[in-house]
C-alpha cells in the first residue's frame, strides 16, 4: 500500500510552514488522503489524484552538497490549487512521484472498465477468504496504448523507498519539521531576494525554464469535428518541426498550471556563468594540463546545449501560437453552434437542413482558410529562423576571430612572462605553481557541480516529458470516455421518453377509465411496462455493451438473488425495485468519504502490533467492516473469542472431529443431509448439490455434530455455517459457529427445548416494553404476539431477514461485541418502522405488516444509527440479570408441562376411551 509521511506546506502569514502528515492512498477513488497521524481514523482532507499534475523543481548542486536533501514537489488541481508537499529525501520524493503517477494512470485508463462499485464487482483482495472471494468478477479491461506504456517505461526512474514509506512506517515517529515562525523568516528573506534578483535587466528571462510559460492556457472541450481538425494540423506540425528531437515537437493542448520557482538557476544561467568565469579568469589559465582541455571541451558542449535550447524555445511559442489559433476556432465554433440553435427554433425543417449545410460549407472554408493561414505563418516563421542563423553563425564568426586574436595576444603575452620567469628566482616559481594548482582545483570543482546540475536537470527532464505523454494520453482517453458517455446518456434520454409517454397514458387512464368489456390501451401499455421491467437487460448492439449501465445484476456480491425466479410477478416486481433502491443508496453513499481509507490507515498502525479491542475499533466495526477486509476481521473476532477452547486442543481438531462423524455412525446426519438443500436455495453458492458450498456446509456441520453429541444438529445451525462460509474457510466457520453456540448463547438454545431462545423472547419483551413503550402497547391492545415473528430472528441471527448488505453489518458488530447486538438491532428494526406499525388498526393487518417489514428497510446507516444511538444506554448486565430471571420461570412451566403430560399418559393407560389419543411427541415419531 502507498502510505507514508510527508511534509505539507499549510497556513497563512507568519505561520505558514511545512507540518508532518500522514498520506495514505486509496485505490477505489484515486484520492491521497491525509492525517495527523497513522492512528488517526479521521482524515484532514484529501488530493484528487486522478486529475492532478505533478511537477518538482531542481535545487543547486551546492545545497544538496550542503545537506539539504529534502524535496519538494507539487501536487496541481484543476481548480487551480496547489499542494506543495516534501519528502525527507529527495529518494522518497522520486518514489512518490513515480507511485502517484502510476496510480493515476491505472486508474484512469481502468475507469470504464472496472465497475467500482462495490455492489457488483467486490475489489479483490489478498484478506478474501470464502466462497465469496472465489467469484471472479466479469470486468473487461480495455487493451492498453502499446506505444505509450512502452515510452513510460523509457522515461521511469527506478528508486526505491526508505524507511518514511510504506507500513513499516507507521511504527516510526514522525519526521521532526522546523518552527512554522523561523521558517517563515527564512523564507521571507528568500523571498525578498529572489524579487530583488528578478528586478535586474535582463535576469527575468534568463532565469525562466524552457517547461514554464507566462500565459494561462485555457482547456476546452472540443467536438469531434474539431479533433479531426486539430489531429490533421498536429500532423502539419510534425512535417514544420522536423528539426526538433524527442517529445519536445509535440503540442500539448492544456496547461500544467506550475509556477516559476524563482530561486532555480536553470542550464541557460550556468551556461552563462561558466562563460563569464572563464572569460574572466587569468591568461595563464588557459594553458594548465588537462584542466585546461576539460574546461574547453565542456564550453564547446555548453555552447551546442544552448543553440539545442533556443530552438526548442522558438518552437515552443510556435505551437502555442497554434494552440491559441485553435482555441479562437473552437470558440467561434461553440458561439456559432449556441446562436443556430436560439435561431432556428421554430424554423421549417428543409429550411433548417438548407442552413446546416451552409453552415458546414461556411465551417470549411474557415477551416481552410486557417490552415492556409497557419502555413503562412509558419513559412514565415521558418524564414525569421533561418535569418536567425545566419545572424549567429556571423557573431559566432566574430566571436572566433576575437578569440583568435585574443588567444595570440595571450601567446605573446605568455612568451613575455615566460622569459622573464626564467630570469626568476625559484622561490617565485613555486609560487606560480601554487596559484596555478589551485585555479585548477577551484576548476574542476565547478566541473564537478555543473555535471551534479546537468544530471538532476536530464531526471528532470525525463520526469516532465513522461508526465506530458501521460497527460496527452490520459486526455484522449477522457475524450473518448466523454463520447460513450454521450451516447449511453442519449440512449437512456430516449428510453426515459418512452416511459415517460407510457406514464402520461397511465395518468389519462386513471383521471378518466373508461369501463368497457374491451381491453383498453391502458392495459396493454401497463402490461408491456411490466414486461420490460422484469425482462433481463441485454445489449443488442455488442460495441455498447463496454459502457451500458447494468443497474440490477442477478447476483449481489454475496451471491444472493437480487429477482427470485420462482415468484410470481409481483413479488419480482417487488424484489427488483428494492434492488434499484439498495443501487440508489450505494450510490449516494459512495459520493461521501469512504469508510475504507479509514480501515487501510487503522492496519497500517497496527503493522508491527497486535490488533487490541479498542473503542476505536469498535466504532470503526459498527459503521461496517469493508468486503476485502471482512474475512480477516472475522476470523480474528472469532479467535478472540475461542482462544481458551482452541488453546487446548490438538492440532488437526477439526479434521479428526471431521473423520469420525464421516466414518462412524451418526444421528444427526440424516437430519443434516436433509437440510442442506434447504438453508439458503436462493443464494447461488448453495442452490444446486454439486455446488462447492454443499460440501463446505456438510462437513463443517457434521465436524459440530461430533464435538457436541448433546446439540447434534438443530435447524438453523445451517444458516449460522452457510453466513460463516461465505467469508471463511472451513475451519474458521467450524469455530465462527462454536463461538455463537458455547461462547455467546446460553446454554440449551439450539437443543430440542429451544430454551434459551424461548428465555430471550421473553427479555425482549421486557425490553421492548422500556425502549419503545408505544409501540409495546399497541401490541398488547390489538393482542398481537411479535415473538412469532422475532424467533427466528435470535435463532439463525437475522439471517432471510433483513436484506443482504445489512445482515453482513449485523454479522459484523454480532462478533465482536456479542449476542447484546442482536437485541439492539432487533429494537431497531422496530424503531425504524414504529410510526408505520402504529397506523395498522387490526391485528391481521400488523402481523402481516410483521412478516415482511423487515426486507423494507435498505438504510443500513440510518438503522445502525438507531441501534448504537438512539436505544443507548443499553447494558449487558441487564440482559444478564433478565435471563437468569426469565429462565426460572420458564423452567418451572416446563416442568408444569411435564406433569401435565405424564397425568395425560397415565389417564390414557387406565381409561378405555382415551387409548385412542396420541401426545404430539409421539405423531412426530
């Protein structure tokens, strides 16, 4: 995972300055989001990464060689913002950089491709575990450009992290940052020098970089016409720029938005610098060994850079020339297209088409004019540089016939001193020997820092060229993502006329039915309504299956069916606008700050610790544990609670329990086998008898069967094993149900009594009758009796209850903190749908409404809201107290029921009449 610290520059006035943050990127939304620290679980805000630039500049040699290896980069936004952040080294800052945009670009060019949303296509994960981590989600990735990732390749940098990036970092403290205010000063005082030096003549522009530009380039959207017009004049271009190398002869349409720095000394400084050095310098330098040759041959290298960079320079404003060409065109194009269309409302039609087609003839034209226009300019512009030249190579002229000149006078100059320093002492000749020694040290020592200077600017250069190419290619990928939006959008615009139509027919029909024998159009139109609805969503042209939105799938992510097959049409038509509804609430919730960047931040701080139950954690697990992380939260919930039983036992538990129950006989698994087709038909990993959760189901099954010969097997075991399964493998669901059975229920809940489930019932009740008084009494005044309908509840934990997505974030909270949970969200439910149950006035009515309400409620949020806020305080010991209350009582009717019935058998043994009657026990067996 990408995460690590960094330095923020943040603050206004005298506090502004660099603080330390913790990044962490979040791969679903491509946002780099930032904390005060790894512990941390709010973030402070985010950068929008998918649509953000990179740029960094280049430091003096001289500083780095002074210690000041940090390196700062900056992060641009469209809206213009920029974050302007700091590693500690300049290696940590070239692995971010690489990282980010590598990040940028997988994601942008997998955005049609994968379907984010997590109802559809979970993320795949190395946590996953279970039957739902072996679904292959159906994505089809588009085929990457080859030439552009082969040129990625070219221009990366390798480098690798230190110890301030990754997970391991979170263990560390963060980097010490200076005072706010001193650094404030420090650069206060930078800043007023840097302004002085811009003030001179002439320093302004020699102290810009050939990547910056003084004018704001403005993006537009252009339409296709307008493409195919500028893809045939960058054609042109390349033909003009011949003479440029590399990625410098392509025009890049859009503004990176970075800012002069104005304390960079670029090359064309130095250049200049080394030359008024060397001009400057003693006569006696040019000829001193080998220093000499070296100086010359790096001025000679000096000199061809510079023609290299003034051409690039002139074919820079050449192209933005074009580009503001192009943006003229573009406007005119969308004010004409604006002012036709206000025109031509209410325009006959033939007279409509006559004045396209003038249009598109008058459009033409323009374009050609342009062009001709453009090559005008640039013909013109090819002569200016060629009069260029030819200036030059007569100064260069000169300058050679100076320096010739120059040189002689130094010859003559050299031989004079040269007579008079053999007349000399030799005292004085050592001392020219020393002079001489340390020009040629102070010599190659700026050799030395102008070689430091020209490499960090070429890993400059390959950074900026690979961020243009990736730019350039990601923008033509939003183009064209924009057209099949455009499309998807017209085709749905049309299919919304269409029900819009047939709803207006609706609405006549209802204000005046006709009442007739015959079948109205209404009715054929609301049947062919319902057909639509419930008929599957197939593509009939395959090039737009890439982008046809799919909002109801026949599986949710657990594998549940999202539309039974066996139910009649209403009850299809029910199911399938509760989907639409789940779909509707995903997608709003996925707009606000995801839960996940909270989770990844949460395991980063516990890299090299034990995860801990914490109030943190257990705030992070009722808001719902994400998919990729739920099976290693699971598992780890369940031994936290199973640790003293798994402790003593021998390794390869659960594969003996396994083989005795298989090899030897056993009572429960007929019962078994009979209901394992039965606990969750309409989930496909369980719908068939060769489907892979069958045998998971059996064997997990029959291995409790064997451990606890009391219980055997009991009805909803299985759906408690099936939920298990679905995140865990088979050992781990084995101890996720000894867990629910010997650690959170009582004792006796799931043998053949059912007493503590019974015991529960009646807790319930009591606490109904405290949490939701109203609601109780409105029970007890109509005589309805809601434990029929929450037994089940308790007994296979809310499982064919409630919908998918939140019986995972009941399951979620239930293993952590216990069976209290169930009685929560139990009061909740009820809560959710209180002011709806106190409007039905009979009691057939309410415990209908109780038999379905249930799978009406979709806002998961909402009813976890209720359930750890609204019914707080809710203490465990209360629970406890009650049950230990309630299970006296129900023991003593048992045994009431028990003397019952033996009075019953022996009246029937002694009387004649009565042999006849048989107890309920018995007609079962």
């Amino acid at each position: 995972k990408l995460c690590g610290y960094l330095q923020k520059l943040s603050g206004k006035g005298p506090l502004r300055g660099y603080r330390s943050r913790w990044f962490v990127f979040d791969p679903r939304r491509c946002y780099l989001y930032y904390f005060k620290g790894p512990q941390e679980a709010l973030p402070l805000g985010h950068l929008d990464i998918a649509s953000a630039c990179f740029s960094y500049h280049q430091p003096e040699a001289g500083a780095a060689a002074a210690g000041d290896e940090a390196a700062a980069f900056e992060v641009h936004s469209p809206n213009g913002a920029v974050a302007v952040l700091k590693a500690a080294t300049r290696q940590d800052m070239t692995y971010w950089l690489q990282e980010l945009q590598q990040k940028r670009w997988e994601y942008c060019n997998n955005l049609d491709a994968a379907k984010r949303d997590s109802r559809t296509s979970p993320t795949p994960s190395d946590f996953s575990k279970g039957l739902v981590a072996k679904d292959n989600p159906d994505v089809s990735v588009p085929s990457q450009n080859a030439s552009a990732e082969r040129a990625r390749n070219i221009l990366a940098v390798e480098t690798s992290p230190t110890d301030l990036v990754g997970e391991q970092a979170a263990s560390q403290p963060a980097p010490i940052q200076p005072s706010a205010i001193n650094f404030s000063l420090k650069q206060w005082s930078t800043e007023i020098k840097n302004s002085m030096s811009s003030l001179r003549k002439g320093n302004n522009e020699n102290r810009k970089s050939i990547f910056y530009t003084t004018e704001e380039w403005e993006l537009l959207d252009p339409s296709p016409k307008d493409l195919e017009d500028s893809m045939a004049l960058e054609e042109k271009r390349k033909h003009l720029a011949e003479g440029s190398k590399g990625l410098t002869s392509s025009a890049f349409p859009f503004d990176f938005g970075r800012i002069p720095h104005k304390t960079r000394r670029p090359l064309k400084d130095m250049i200049g610098s080394s030359k008024r050095s060397s001009s400057d310098s003693s006569p006696t330098e040019w000829f001193s060994g080998n220093g000499n040759k070296l100086v010359s041959e790096l001025q000679l290298k000096y000199q061809s850079q510079q023609e290299e960079l003034e051409k690039l320079k002139k074919d820079l404003l050449s192209q933005k020339e074009l580009v503001r060409l192009l943006q003229q065109t573009v406007r005119s194009s969308q004010y004409d297209k604006y002012f036709a269309s206000r025109l031509c409302e209410g325009v006959p039609k033939d007279k409509l088409e006559l004045l396209h087609q003038k249009d598109d003839q008058i459009l033409g034209l323009n374009n050609q004019l342009e062009k001709l226009n453009l090559e005008k300019d640039s013909l013109q512009q090819e002569v200016r540089n060629l009069k260029c030249k030819v200036g030059e190579l007569n100064e260069q002229l000169g300058m050679l016939m100076e320096t010739i000149q120059a040189k002689d006078e130094v010859i003559m100059k050299l031989s004079r001193q040269l007579s008079e320093c053999e007349d000399s002492t030799s005292p004085q000749s050592g001392a020219v020997n020393s002079a001489q020694a340390v020009c040629t040290n102070k010599e190659l020592q700026e050799l030395d820092r102008l070689k430091d200077n020209l490499q960090g600017y070429k890993t400059q250069n390959k950074f900026l060229n690979k961020e243009i190419l990736e730019l350039s290619a990601l923008r033509r990928n939003a183009e064209a993502r924009e057209r099949e939006w455009q499309a998807k959008y017209t085709s749905l615009e049309a299919k919304l006329c269409q029900v819009e139509s047939k709803y207006l027919i609706l609405l006549q029909e209802v204000k005046t039915p006709v009442c007739s024998e015959e079948q109205s159009p209404a009715r054929e139109v609301i049947a062919q309504l319902l057909e639509d609805a419930l008929k599957a969503e197939t593509s009939e042209h395959p090039e737009q299956a890439f982008f046809k939105p799919h909002l109801v799938s026949e599986y949710d992510i657990y594998g549940f069916q999202t539309v039974p097959e066996d139910d009649d049409d209403e009850e299809k038509l029910v199911a399938k606008s509760r989907a639409l509804d789940l779909r509707s609430l995903s997608l709003s919730e996925n707009r606000e700050i995801s839960t996940g960047v909270k989770w990844e931040n949460y395991f980063a701080s516990t890299m090299n610790r034990e995860m801990m139950r914490c109030v943190e954690l257990k705030n992070l697990i009722r808001s719902g544990i994400p998919h990729e992380h739920r099976s290693k939260m699971w598992k780890w919930c369940i031994y936290l609670h199973v640790k003293k039983f798994k402790d003593s036992t021998v390794p390869g538990y659960f594969q003996t329990l396994l083989q005795n129950a298989l090899e030897k006989q056993n009572p429960a698994s007929k019962q078994i086998e009979l209901d394992l087709l039965r606990t969750l038909p309409n989930n496909k990993h369980y719908s068939s008898p060769t489907s892979e959760g069958i045998q998971k189901l059996r064997n997990v099954l029959l291995a409790f069967s064997w451990r606890n010969p009391d219980i055997g097997y009991c009805q909803g075991l299985n759906r408690l094993v099936a939920i298990a399964l679905l995140y865990l493998e088979q050992e781990d669901a084995f101890w996720c149900l000894v867990t629910i059975v010997e650690v959170f229920m009582p004792r006796d809940y799931y043998t053949k009594t059912l007493l503590g489930s019974q015991v529960d019932q009646r807790v319930f009740k009591d606490l109904m009758s405290e949490k939701l008084p109203r609601l109780h009494a409105h029970f007890e005044q109509y005589k309805v009796d809601y434990t029929l309908i929450t037994f089940n509840w308790f007994l296979v934990v809310f499982v064919d209850s409630v919908v998918s997505d939140i019986l995972f974030k009941i399951w979620d909270s239930f293993l952590y903190e216990g069976p209290k949970v169930i009685f929560r969200f139990a009061l909740a439910l009820f809560k959710y749908k209180e002011e709806e149950i106190l409007k039905l006035q009979d009691s057939m009515s309410i415990f209908k409404y109780l038999r379905y309400f249930t799978r009406t409620i979709l806002d998961a949020r909402k009813l976890t809201g209720i359930a750890f806020g609204d019914l707080n305080p809710f203490p465990l010991r209360q629970i406890r107290n009650r049950r230990t209350y309630h299970l006296e009582k129900v023991r003593l009717e048992l045994t009431e029921l028990e003397a019952i019935r033996e009075d019953f058998l022996r009246e029937r043994d002694t009387c004649v009449e009565k042999r006849d009657l048989i107890s309920d026990d018995e007609e079962d067996s």
